[in-house]
C-alpha cells in the first residue's frame, strides 16, 4: 500500500526479488559507486489505484488493511475488495486491533476512545 495526498495504490511486494537484488549487490566489489542505484524496482508489482484519502490505516493481517478516509468513514480492504465497515461521528484515527475480541479501536482529536 502506498499513500499519497489524492490517492493510494495497492502494490505486490516479491521478498525473492529483493533477495536477489541483495545477494548480488553484496558480491559487487565494494569500491564500485553506488551513486546512480534507484534501489529494487522489481520489488513491487502495480496492482490497482483508488481515489481516496487515507487519514489513518493498519494492516491487520497479511491480506487485510483497515483504514479511514478524510470523510470519517472506516473501510476494510481485503485482497482488491474494499468494503465500508461504518461511519464515524468524528474524525477519528486507528489505535490498533485486538484479534482475541476482534476488536478495531480509534480515538478521537479529544482522546476519547471507540471501539468497533
């Protein structure tokens, strides 16, 4: 996921390709000019764009990120499916997750503490 002021994407990260890209940046010569390395680009895969402003958002499991928008609404996205989990009264922001109650806690500007 990567986030930006208009927008966000949803990128494929390959743990093989940055491996890769490691292992042969570690058997280069060490006095070789690293000046014009750009990193691994291979490392991420393009897989969609959405037009939204993520405000605050945490990935609860490896294939679900939980976030809340500019508009107060509180949003689940599993694998390309983006689903509205509810609207807040307040411009809230995400404390964490609690799997044992399945629980999603946020707070508010005032510290006041929601649960969902």
């Amino acid at each position: 996921m990567l986030s930006l002021e208009e927008n966000y994407y949803l990128l494929n990260f390959s743990e093989e390709d940055v491996s890769a890209y490691v292992a042969e940046k570690e058997g280069e010569e060490a006095g070789e000019d690293d000046e014009d390395d750009e990193g691994c680009e291979e490392a991420f895969e393009f897989q969609d764009e959405f037009a939204d402003i993520i405000t605050s958002g945490l990935w609860v499991s490896n294939d679900c990120f939980v976030y809340t928008n500019t508009k107060g609404h509180i949003y689940q996205m599993i694998g390309m499916k983006t689903i509205k989990m509810a609207n807040a009264d307040k411009k809230q922001f995400i404390l964490g997750y609690d799997s044992k109650q399945n629980r999603l806690y946020m707070v508010d500007k005032n510290f006041n503490i929601y649960s969902y």
